[in-house]
C-alpha cells in the first residue's frame, strides 16, 4: 500500500516537473498537457486510496463499536 502512495507522488511531482521545464525540451502545448494528465492521474488514483482507507476505518470501528 505504501509503495502505491510513493508511486502516485512521484507521478504528480514528474507531471509537474513536464507541465513547468518541459518546453525546454518539447512543445509548450505538448508538455503542458503531458505535465497536467500525470498530475490529474496521480491525483486522482491518490483521492481514491485516501477514500478507501477512510472506509475501511470506519468499517473496523463499526465492527468494534457492535462487538460492545
């Protein structure tokens, strides 16, 4: 689970390392939309992680909440 979490960091800081020098190298337009599609992906896929593991902790305190 961890490595999911680095993983999804690393993207967001690449996508906004590409969207902020990448016209160095490529087209501006070209690298803003790489730079902002890897951001919003990594966003994304971290939003979800963070509502999953919202769930499951209210799901393990229902559980002990019902076993009182």
């Amino acid at each position: 689970m961890k490595t999911k979490r680095t993983f999804y960091l690393i993207l967001i800081a690449i996508g906004g390392l590409i969207a902020g020098f990448g016209n160095r190298f490529i087209e501006e337009e070209l690298a803003l939309m790489v730079g902002f599609v890897l951001m919003m992906f990594g966003l994304y896929k971290t939003t979800q992680l963070w509502s999953s593991n919202q769930l499951d902790e209210r799901e393990q305190i229902k559980e002990e909440e019902d076993e009182i």
